[in-house]
C-alpha cells in the first residue's frame, strides 16, 4: 500500500452448519470470521475478515468453497509477511425474548505467505514495499 503497509487477500473455505443453533426462539444469527495474530508491536491482533447474518433455518448450512474476505487485513510495515495466524469463527445467537449468547471455533496453524504481489496499478516488487499485497494463500477452515 502507498503508505507501506501490507493488506492480505485471502480466499478460505468455509463449511459450517448452524442449523442445530436454531431453537423457536431464535431470531438470526450473526457469523464473523476473525484472523489473530501477534507482531512485534501488539501482542495480539484481531482483524475482522468475513460476516453474514442468518434469519432462517433453511440457510443455516454454509458450504462455502471459495470466500475471500470481506474486510480488509491491513497491518503497518511488513508484519504480515511469513505470520502465524488463528482463524475464529463466532456465532452470535439473537433470540426473540431474552438474552444473546455466543460459541465460536478456532483453526489454527495458518501462515501468511512471505513473498508479495504488487497491487493493481502499483510497481512490481519483490519483498514487499510500497504497493505490495500478500499473495493470496488458501487457509482452508472448515467447520
């Protein structure tokens, strides 16, 4: 990116069954996918990727081969470059009389690529810089 830092581009399958989550009471349930990481700067890092909300029983089976995320996963400086990462997934279930809860699923052992592409309309470079983008890499969750 122009001002030196770097921006993944991930594309993930993601298989998630929700459908036991449902009761009569349940009004949607609102799914987000984070990444977390550690860098040198912060000790822990949560970047939101990807979300939905589901409203109806029959769309709570999820068999999504191919998501990319949603929302950006910027970090200052090449700090991206060869980091470790966990992918959560969380459920918030909203009922229609009382409270919200919430479960979540981790996978972990995922790595970001060290080599870089340019960006569109940027110079080619090897090793990051202004204008690099990580590679899109595959981090394969599956819930």
């Amino acid at each position: 990116l122009e001002d030196g830092s770097n921006e993944a581009l991930l594309s993930m399958g993601l298989n998630a069954n929700m459908s036991s989550v449902f009761s009569w009471n349940t009004k949607q349930i609102f799914l987000f996918l984070q990444a977390e990481y550690e860098s040198e700067g912060s000790t822990r890092n949560q970047v939101s990727l990807w979300d939905r909300i589901i409203e109806r029983p029959e769309d709570a089976v999820l068999n999504l081969p191919h998501v990319r995320n949603k929302y950006r996963l910027i970090d200052k400086g090449a700090d991206l470059r060869g980091r470790a990462f966990n992918l959560t997934l969380t459920w918030n279930v909203m009922n229609k009389v009382g409270g919200t809860y919430f479960d979540s699923v981790t996978s972990s052992g995922h790595t970001l690529p060290t080599e870089y592409d340019a960006a569109p309309g940027a110079p080619r470079q090897r090793g990051g810089g202004m204008g690099a983008r990580a590679r899109r890499g595959h981090a394969g969750v599956r819930i």
